[in-house]
C-alpha cells in the first residue's frame, strides 16, 4: 500500500461551540482527531507539533474555528496530521539507561566523561572525602548555632524563675 495525503479543511466551531469555555481547546482536538478517524479510515491518528500549537496559540478557552491541515495515511495505517505549510517530524523518545543509578552516581559518571577516562578513578574518591568534610563541618557549625540559643534561653528562665520567688518572699515579709 502507498501513503495516502490529503488536505482538509476541518471546521471546529459547531462541535466546541456548545463545551464550556475552560474545555474548549481539548474538545477541538477531540474533534480534529473524530474527523480524521471517520475521514482516513484509521485509528491511530498522530498530531503535529506545529497543528496542536496553533490549536493552543490562543489558550484553553479560544481555539480555532476551523483549521486546515494535511494528513498521510502511511503503509502501517498510521494518519500523521500537520498544519497546511508544515512538514509533520516525528517525535522519539529518549531510552533512559542505567534507571538504578542514584543521582549521585549519574553525576560522577558525567564528570567523568567530561574530564576524560583517566580521572574516572580518581575522581569518587576525592568527591566522597570532601563530602565527608563537608558534612562533618557542617554538624559542627549545626551544633555550634544551636547551643548558643538554648544557653540564652535557660538564662532567661532562670531569671524569671528567680524574680518571681523573690516578689513571693517580699510580699510574705510584708504581712
């Protein structure tokens, strides 16, 4: 089977007219895609990126009224669908490798690549060092900051403790 491509012009405003507003732009792809479906005989229907930015071009709540575009119907029944003008470019997605790593060790991998394979070695181990200093510092300065207010703050108690028996002793006195 040889592609099949086709220019229409799809109208939207009859179908969106009668959604709320805030849901208006995603009945308009709603709409787009029901046409294709019914017009190029498929199910698969792949959008451009160019199409679905002018669908948004003016939010959520303004689409289009109607859009011309041009579709192919390519041998394995997938319709991809452009704006009239516009080359359709597929999208691929990246393959995530090494999902166990920890952040940690993505990052040591890339400063590594970026130094070169020589310092791959050296480089763990100088970081885990400095991140051991680093962290052992910081518990000290933690330690440090948090001494200070708890001393200003039992010293403040204290004289109230001491102030309020003092005026108790007074009064006694007085009777």
């Amino acid at each position: 089977m040889t592609e099949i491509t086709r220019t229409y012009t799809i109208p939207l405003r009859r179908k969106y007219a009668n959604t709320p507003r805030h849901k208006r732009t995603h009945k308009a792809v709603r709409v787009l895609r029901e046409f294709l479906v019914q017009h190029m005989k498929s199910e698969d229907v792949k959008i451009g990126k160019h199409l679905n930015e002018h669908l948004w071009q003016n939010g959520i709540r303004n689409p289009p009224s109607k859009v011309t575009v041009v579709a192919t119907k390519d041998k394995d029944n997938i319709v991809k669908v452009e704006l009239e003008g516009k080359q359709y470019v597929d999208f691929k997605v990246k393959e995530v490798t090494n999902k166990d790593q920890t952040f940690k060790e993505k990052l040591q991998s890339k400063v590594a690549a970026a130094k070169g394979s020589s310092d791959k070695e050296e480089t763990p181990a100088k970081e885990e060092s400095s991140d051991k200093e680093e962290k052992s510092s910081e518990k000290k300065d933690d330690s440090k900051q948090e001494e200070k207010p708890s001393s200003k703050k039992s010293s403040t108690k204290k004289t109230t403790k001491k102030a309020a028996p003092a005026k108790e002793e007074s009064s006694k006195k007085e009777e």
